[in-house]
C-alpha cells in the first residue's frame, strides 16, 4: 500500500513538472512577437522556470520519503528523465555522505581527523592520485602543517579557509586538487554535518578506507544492501555476526543508513543549449529546506 502511495507521488510530481512546462510554453507563444530575436532569453527563462518548478516538486518528493532510513529504493532515487519541448530535464539526486567526507579532515580531534587523513590517502593511492593532496588538503582547513599566523591571506582569497569546506567546488582552489579536481569529485563530497557515510549508498573502497574494521564484513553488507535496503545500523551488527560488540562500538561513529544533506543536480537541455542547477538540501524529518542554489557548470558541486 506505502509502495503504491509512493508510485503515485512521483507519478503527480513529474505531472507537476510537465504542467509547468506546458504554461511556460503557452505563455512565450502569447507575449513574444519576434522569437528568433530573443530566443536565448527565452531558453533561459524557461530554464530557470522548470528548475525552480522541479525544486518545489523535489520538496514534496521527500515529503513523503521515509524518515527511518535512506536507500536506494527511495521514491526520490527514482525520478526518470522529462521531456520537455526541444529537448529534456534530468533530476540527479545524491546523499552526500554516499562519498568520502572531506569535510573529516577539518575535525578537531586529531585521533578523528588521522582517520580521515589516513582514508583519504588511501583512496589517493587506489586511484594512482598525488598523495599530497593530503597535506595541501589539510593546510587549506587549518588542521595540516601551516597555520592562520604562517599563511599571507591577503596573497589569494583560496589560498587559507581555516574550516570546513562549503561546497565540494570550493576543493578546485586547494592548490594539489586543482587539475585533479574531477578525478577527486567522482569519490568525494565535503560531507555530511556528522561526517559518517550512508552504507546503502557508499563504494566498497570508501568503507573499507573510512572503516576498516567492517572490511572483513563490507561483500555482506554490499549483498544485504542490493537485496533490500539496510533501515537500521544495528542492520550492520547483525551482518558481522554480533562478533565483536567494540568493533562496531568504534565503527558506529563513522556510518549510518541516513543522510541529511541532498545534493540534487538538474540538467536542461534546449535546442542543445545546456545548463546546470546545484542545489544542497537539508532534509530533516519530512521537511526539506534549501541551503544553496547555484547555477553553474556541469562539474560536481557539493
């Protein structure tokens, strides 16, 4: 019964979506009299118009998603590609801490944040990148080598933040990432607000290099997880057998089967004129607000 509510909700938003597209349509029919002389403004408008409508159908989409757990048979993980007149709107939907958490390596305790460091070198090396990515990242936090009194602000505005990342884009401006910066993207994110990573989304190798201590574990986590959505971490004891209680005392801080932010990317194509909308959700409960919205490149944002 849930099942088939849920059907009918994302059935209703794409109806929601295609209806404000029609009005789009009707209206620039009515009110432009030359269209080849403002046919850019007019993509651009509709544009902006069918990401907005998609965002206030998105608020509603995970209105009625769950609150217990977040998986990948969600109803907001299964929004298709809309058709749109001359070309499509594509809905990309992605927990952020389905990555590594940058944002881990700017966590006041050293013990956490050698974790962090350590699993991020270790992504590093799998994917034959610059390990000194490590150190210039940690640099750029406040939390490596150098410090707010040894670095000259005045000399970049990227070259020092002090904190957390805002936005995974803001990465481009550490000076090892810089060219590798989509390499990075495609297993990073700046992370979630506590930083664990949602094992019904993450990569075998993120797990196994954030928690090492689920990697005997981490094919039957991956298997219970494909078959059927892990609602519960006392899920992930269950599957190590209840060997060891401490083991998944320590492990319990660094995962969970929920995910707060939502970084939702929405493709226009018009005419093979293309644009890019960013948009970081906080998702509490089933309410969700708007952090950021950013119109911008096809590279990953958040």
């Amino acid at each position: 019964m849930f099942k088939l509510k849920e059907g009918s909700v994302l059935i209703s938003v794409i109806i929601i979506i295609s209806v404000a597209i029609s009005l789009v349509i009707v209206v620039y029919e009515r009110t432009t009299s030359s269209y080849s002389s403002v046919v850019k403004q007019q993509y651009e408008y509709q544009k902006a118009i069918y990401s907005i409508t998609a965002v206030e159908a998105l608020k509603s989409l995970f209105k009625y998603d769950n609150t217990r757990y977040d998986g990948q048979t969600d109803i907001w993980n299964a929004v298709p590609p809309i058709p749109i007149q001359d070309g499509f709107l594509t809905i990309t939907i992605t927990p952020v801490n389905s990555k590594f958490p940058i944002n881990g390596l700017a966590n006041s305790d050293e013990e956490v944040r050698d974790r962090y460091a350590n699993a991020f070198r270790t992504l590093l090396e799998e994917k034959e990148m610059p390990i000194d990515i490590v150190d210039d990242t940690l640099s750029y936090l406040g939390t490596g080598y150098l410090n707010a009194a040894l670095v000259d602000e005045s000399s970049s505005p990227y070259g020092y933040r002090g904190g957390k990342l805002q936005s995974l884009a803001e990465a481009f401006y550490i000076p090892a990432i810089g060219v590798e910066f989509n390499k990075v993207a495609e297993f990073s994110s700046m992370g979630d607000p506590n930083n664990k990573i949602n094992l019904n989304f993450a990569s075998k190798e993120v797990i196994v290099a954030l928690i090492p201590e689920l990697e005997p574990y981490v094919d039957a986590i991956i298997t219970a997880r494909d078959e059927n959505d892990l609602e519960d971490v006392s899920d992930v004891y269950e599957l190590m057998g209840g060997s060891s209680q401490e083991t998944y005392n320590a492990a319990l801080n660094y995962f969970d089967v929920k995910s707060q932010y939502f970084y939702v990317k929405i493709e226009i194509i018009i005419q093979d004129d293309i644009s890019y909308y960013h948009i970081l959700f906080d998702k509490n409960g089933s309410n969700a607000s708007i952090i950021k919205y950013i119109e911008g490149g096809s590279i990953e944002y958040f």
